[in-house]
C-alpha cells in the first residue's frame, strides 16, 4: 500500500502569495498534485495545510522545519495507518512522469533535481525524527544518506514553481 503526500506547508516567500492556490490551466496546484498522487496511491494526505482537497496534517515535530517536518509527519502517519511506502512530492512540482511510482520502485528512492519527490519506506519514520531531533544538518541529503535511499536522475528535470514567472513558464512550456 502506498500513501501520497503533498508538502504544502512552506511561506512561499518567492511566490509572494499562497502558491498552493495559485492556477494553472484552472485548477489550483494543490488540486492538481492531490490529483496526481491519486491515481497512483491508495490514499493521499496534504501536510503544512489546515484545508485541502484531501486529509490534512500538521508538520512534525512542529510547523518550520522544512520539507523534512512533512515528511516525518506523513510517514509517522503511514506507518501507523499500515501503509509500506510513502509517496512525496512538493505542491510546487505539477508535472511530473507519467511513470513515477514505477521509477521510484523500489522505495527508498528519490529525485535528484528534486529531491522531497520521493518513495520512503514508511518505516524512515525513526530515521527521519532522528535527523529533526538532532543538532546536525536537516536535509533531504541527510535523509537520503540515513536510510541509503537510490538517487534518480530524470534526462528534465520536473518543473518547479517558485515564483509567478515560473508558473507563466510552466504554462508556456506545457502549452497551457
């Protein structure tokens, strides 16, 4: 069983508004990363939002921490819920291969350009609070470091949107 996760908890300072409901081809990039995980995964929750098209949850150990904070949030949750592998990936990133899951497979596994676009076994969860809880550095890298996760390079790298010149570039560039 495989879990979503939208990380949807960052300020978007870049952005300068709430780039989760930013649109794109009428659709907000939080309903279109929800959509997308849906159909690959048995359920899909959004962490760092209070409302979202999907069940929310709160970073841990608390709001701040980074992707890191939503990714031990969704596989503390994943792993309590049962699930094998949580499936992550940024509000920010709206399109994304048609053939994720299968070149994530088997987890742990992640993309290079962008590396919170990951398959985790759902027990990283120690690992990843290990790394929140400690005074040492706080990255995906760690993380990937920690529990000996596969890099995956992608020959282009998924589009990421950070600012609103990167959205009307994602339009432009997808024909939007």
């Amino acid at each position: 069983m495989i879990l979503g996760c939208v990380l949807a908890g960052g300020t978007a300072s870049r952005f300068g508004s709430d780039k989760a409901l930013a649109q794109l081809k009428g659709q907000s990039l939080l309903a279109r990363a929800v959509d997308t995980l849906s159909g690959w995964c048995d359920a899909v929750v959004v962490v760092g939002r209070d409302q979202a098209p999907a069940p929310t949850l709160p970073d841990w150990p608390r709001p701040g921490m980074g992707p890191l904070g939503g990714i031990a949030a969704a596989l503390r949750h994943g792993q309590d819920a049962g699930y094998e592998t949580v499936l992550t990936c940024g509000v920010d990133a709206p399109f994304l291969p048609e053939n994720l899951p299968e070149l994530l497979n088997p987890a742990p596994a992640y993309l290079t350009d962008q590396p919170i676009i990951g398959l985790w076994p759902a027990n990283a969860a120690s690992a990843v609070e290990a790394i929140l809880t400690s005074p040492g550095k706080h990255s995906m890298r760690a993380l990937a470091e920690a529990i000996n996760a596969r890099p995956v390079h992608l020959p282009a790298a998924p589009a990421n949107i950070n600012t609103p010149a990167d959205l009307r570039a994602a339009e432009t560039q997808h024909g939007l």
